[in-house]
C-alpha cells in the first residue's frame, strides 16, 4: 500500500469538488504505474492496456489522463501518453476508504431503506 497520500478533494484548481472513490483510486493506480515505469521509459499504456491492468472502464481512463494532463504528470502526442515527471506525493489523493467504497455506501443506502420503513428486513 502507498503511505503519505496527500491530495484531497479541497485543492485549488480542481473542478470537481467531490470526486469519487473510483476517480481518486484510479489516479492513484495511475501515478503508481508511472512510478514502476522502467528507467528511461516515457510512454504510458495505451486506453485499452489501462482498463485491462487497472480494471476501470475506458472513459474512466480518459477522466484520470485528462486530469494527469492538467497536473503536468503527462502529456498527449497523439494517442502516446508521454510522462513528463514523476508523481510526487503531492499528486496522490487521499482517500477515505472506511466511508468511500461502494460496499459501504449501498450498505448504507439499505440501512437508511429499512429504518425509514420503505424496505422491511
């Protein structure tokens, strides 16, 4: 696991100020493959290699590499991903895992269900 995540969803310059567990985590698994790269490699997977070793869909790749353009971590040279720096931790988002996953949330939507009386146990 990563230690010293320090991006969060208060950060100037970001549009979305409530963006998703799947958003951060996917940026997060993102910037790690950018850190594993070999030395001297520069070039990211491809969309399609991205959904297969992240297990996203391909518009979540294209949210996440729009946001690494805007960061200065990548740029696009036609359908080449190129790496301009590596990630600092700065360019991580935390994430609240104990209140983020989806798990969690249906949970809580079907508890709140039951206690209001709309869906019995």
């Amino acid at each position: 696991m990563r230690n010293n995540i320090l991006r969060n969803d208060n950060d100037e310059g970001t549009e979305l100020s409530n963006k998703t567990y799947l958003f951060k985590n996917s940026i997060n698994q993102m910037l790690d493959l950018i850190s594993n790269l070999e030395a001297g490699q520069t070039k990211m997977p491809n969309d399609i290699e991205l959904t297969k070793l992240l297990s996203i869909s391909r518009t979540t790749v294209r949210t996440c590499v729009e946001e690494l353009i805007k960061t200065g971590v990548i740029k696009r040279d036609g359908f080449n991903k190129i790496v301009l720096r590596p990630p600092t931790k700065e360019d991580y988002y935390e994430i609240d895992e104990q209140n983020s996953t989806k798990e969690v949330q249906i949970e809580k939507y079907f508890l709140n269900l039951i206690n209001t009386s709309q869906l019995l146990p």
